[in-house]
C-alpha cells in the first residue's frame, strides 16, 4: 500500500533490525534466517516489493499486507471530559456520548470529505447505536463495544450479535484492554466471543496488546501472541481444549494492536516500536494461519492516535489503519486521521 523511495539495501538492512529488543528467541529466528541469502530474502517478500519488476532496485513498493486502509472511532463510555484550572475549579470542555454531542459529533462526520480507500468504522456506546445508524451517513459503518459470547436467550443486561445485526451493526470491538483489564474478560471467553460473532457475519475488530510491565519484561510479543491465539484456535493442541470455538475464517477480521501503556495516556508507540509489532503479528499470522491471511488481514493501530501523529505512523508498512479513542469524538480530527492514507502514497 505505501510506496517508499528508498534502496533494496537499505530495506534489507531494515528488516534485519526489525524484531530488536522484544524476545529474544524471535531473534534468534530472524538471526538464523539472515545467515542465508535465500531464506532472508523468503522471509522479507511478504514486506518489500519491487514497484516495478523491469526497472533496478531504486523503488520498492513497502506493502506488507493487501488489505484497505481501515480506521475506527472507538466512543466508548465517556460522558464528560474535564481539565482541572485550579485544584477547586473544573472546567468542563467538552461532553460526548449524551444525544446532543453525538448528534453534533454526526453531523460533523456527514460533512467531513474523507478519502475514498479508507473503510471508516465508528463505535458508539449501544444506547445510541440506533440515533448514530438513522443519522451517519452510509459511508461510515456502525460497530458495537462488546457483544454477548453466543446466541441471545436469559442473559440480563447482555446484548446479542442478533440484535446488533438488527440494528444495523456491522462490526464489533473485542478484547479491547478496558474490557480485559477492567471487567476481567480473558482470552477464552473474548474468543469465543469473536467466533460466534463471525459465525453470524459480524465483522470483529479484534484488540491485543501489552501491559508497560509486560512490554518491559520483554514479554510483548508472548502476550500478543498468546491473545491472537484465541482468536484463531488452531495449530494449538492446547487451544482445542480452551478455545473450541475459535474464527474458522479470517475474512471478517481487524486486528488492533494496541499496546496498553499508549490507551487514553497521551503516550502514543513510536511508529518504529509499532511497526515492530505489527511486523511480528503478520509474520505469526503467515506461520500459524497462512501466508494468504497474513498478507489481507488488516493490522490496525491504537493508543494515543491524533491529528499530529497518525500521518507518521500510517508511512509504516505493517500499519494498516487506526482504532481511535479521544481523537475520534472530535470530527475534524478523525477526519484527518481517517485521511493519514495519503502518508501511505509516498511517490518513489
Ligand atoms: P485512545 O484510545 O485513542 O484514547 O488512546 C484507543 C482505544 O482505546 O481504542
């Protein structure tokens, strides 16, 4: 998807520090690989292709993964935001999730000019789900925060993959870190979860990430595997006693990487450091699921994401879109972030 000026040299020597610093025996992988000419260059043609196949190696296409630009609005719970001017005084700024700011935060999603290669995805809190459906334009799909784990029945205060279809819902977010580490969901019962919303035709916006004590226990890419393995149940002995249900297809997903130090902080990865990690979840996915999946699942981005960084961090190959908290209740703002895919078209 982005194209990059650079040289086939410098993207090799690119790749070659790409898995730095986070487990030491991804390394030792890539290490073995990059004693081989051959093998080193199997491994990186799924992240670098030539632009043109005529031409010397001046241009490359950086295009890891096939798949659309996807960016979400995650809405979440919020109702009023507030920043302290003194210790006695709050002053409120701004209100979202009541029906007057949806209402403006809509209106001002139907006016915003918004590029055509990006799918756009919001998530309202459920109570507004219907207002957003019969007022968003149809350009911008509809997602639920959360979803029961299979079909409805006696299950007070849940709701349904069937209702949500009802609704309208496209797509629901799942795994998000609030909902692991606040309400206490774990991988089990999250992927069980994404497959029945699947099996119903419910796209699943499939969150995984690290806690800062896990990322500097150099445990970052066991914790995302450990949770992408609940999602795609297969290949693991283990997983077919804890995860039965799990995704038989991955059409329908949207993985969002979002590591849980940048969620709602201000501390948004590095592009490199997200890069990274997106980098090693396809390259999980091309070994445990299949290579065809790897290259079409889209890898999408989330912690901190705003106006001023998303164009930075969308130049990155492996990132391939945004899931957007703060910054996706104020219109222009998403807007712009939705609009990063043009950092990706980087002339060679
Ligand atoms: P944030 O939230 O952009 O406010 O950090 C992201 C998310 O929770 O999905």
């Amino acid at each position: 998807m982005a194209v990059v000026s650079t040289s086939l040299a410098g993207a090799v020597t690119s790749q070659l520090n790409q898995f730095s610093g986070l487990r030491k025996s991804f390394l030792k992988l890539d290490a073995s690989s990059a004693n081989s000419n051959q093998s080193f260059f199997l491994n990186v043609d799924s992240h670098i292709r030539l632009a043109s196949s005529g031409k010397a190696c001046r241009s490359v296409v950086a295009m890891a993964g096939s798949g659309k630009f996807f960016v979400g609005g995650n809405w979440k719970c919020h109702l009023v935001s507030c920043f302290l001017i003194s210790p006695c005084i709050l002053k409120q700024y701004t209100q979202n999730g009541t029906k007057e700011s949806i209402s403006k935060l809509v209106s001002d999603l139907n006016i915003a000019t918004l590029e055509s290669d990006v799918d756009v995805v919001v998530s309202p809190p459920f109570v507004y789900i219907d207002q957003v459906k019969n007022s968003l334009t149809d350009r911008i799909d509809v997602a639920a925060q959360n979803c029961w784990i299979g079909k409805g029945g006696a299950f007070t205060g849940e709701i349904s993959v069937e209702q949500l279809k009802d609704i309208g819902c496209k797509w629901v977010v799942l795994g998000h870190s609030e909902r692991r580490h606040v309400i206490g969901e774990d991988d089990q019962f999250i992927g069980k979860k994404a497959a029945y919303a699947l099996s119903q035709g419910v796209g699943v916006i499939a969150c995984i990430g690290e806690l800062l004590e896990e990322r500097e226990a150099g445990k970052t890419f066991d914790v995302c595997f450990q949770q992408l393995k609940a999602y795609a149940g297969n290949d693991y002995q283990l997983s077919i006693l804890w995860c039965a249900d799990a995704v038989s297809s991955w059409d329908n997903i949207v993985i969002a990487y979002e590591p849980v130090w940048a969620i709602g902080t201000g501390k948004v990865a590095s592009p490199e450091q997200a890069q990274e990690v997106h980098a090693a979840v396809r390259d999980w996915l091309s070994k445990n699921v299949s290579a065809d999946v790897a290259s079409k699942t889209r890898i999408i981005y989330g912690g901190s994401v705003n106006g001023a960084n998303s164009a930075e961090l969308a130049k990155k190959e492996d990132i391939d879109g945004f899931l957007v908290g703060g910054a996706s209740l104020k219109g222009p703002e998403f807007a712009t972030i939705i609009n990063s895919v043009t950092a990706k078209k980087v002339a060679a």
